[in-house]
C-alpha cells in the first residue's frame, strides 16, 4: 500500500494542521516507510505465540476494602484552633 501526497494533505486537513510543502513531503516519505515496515511486520510467522496485552505481569496493587472504625469527635476536634458545637469553625469566606 502506498500512501500519496494527496493522503498527507487529506489527514492534514483533518487534524486541522497547516503544513509546509517540504512537511508534506518529509511525512509522505516517514508514512511510507513505516507502511512498509508493517506489511515486513505482517509477513512474519506468528503461530504458537501467545496474544499479549502486557509485557510485564500483572500485580495488583490495591489493598482489600476493609471497613474500620473512625475517629471519635472529640479525638477528631482535639487539636482544631476553633469549634463549635462539636464542628471545626472556620472563617467566614463568603460575604
């Protein structure tokens, strides 16, 4: 499969890019080769290996959701600078 100018300037005008002529040019010539390189890619002997999504083990990371008990009020309250009526007091923000 070859890919024209005229693909690059389509694409282009797609992704709303302005290229120059020698960008449309130097990306026809990079498109092209990596065209090739997939269809080298295509031709090679892939039976017997297994699909992969991964190339590293999978480990999971998060710890089991536990419910455990939580602070008290008073322990939660114990070193706010201001409360009131069992809350933490904060400044007025809002006019």
């Amino acid at each position: 499969m070859a890919i024209t100018r005229e693909d690059v300037v389509h694409v282009a005008g797609l992704a709303r890019l302005a290229l120059t002529e020698e960008e449309v040019e130097l990306y026809t010539a990079q498109l092209q080769r990596i065209l090739e390189y997939v269809e080298k890619l295509s031709g090679v002997d892939t039976r017997g290996v297994e699909p992969t999504t991964y190339t590293v083990p999978m480990v999971e990371v998060m710890r089991d959701d536990v419910v455990e008990g939580s602070l008290k009020p008073e322990e939660a309250l114990r070193n706010a600078p201001e409360k009131d009526r069992g809350c933490f007091k904060v400044p007025k923000i809002i006019e």
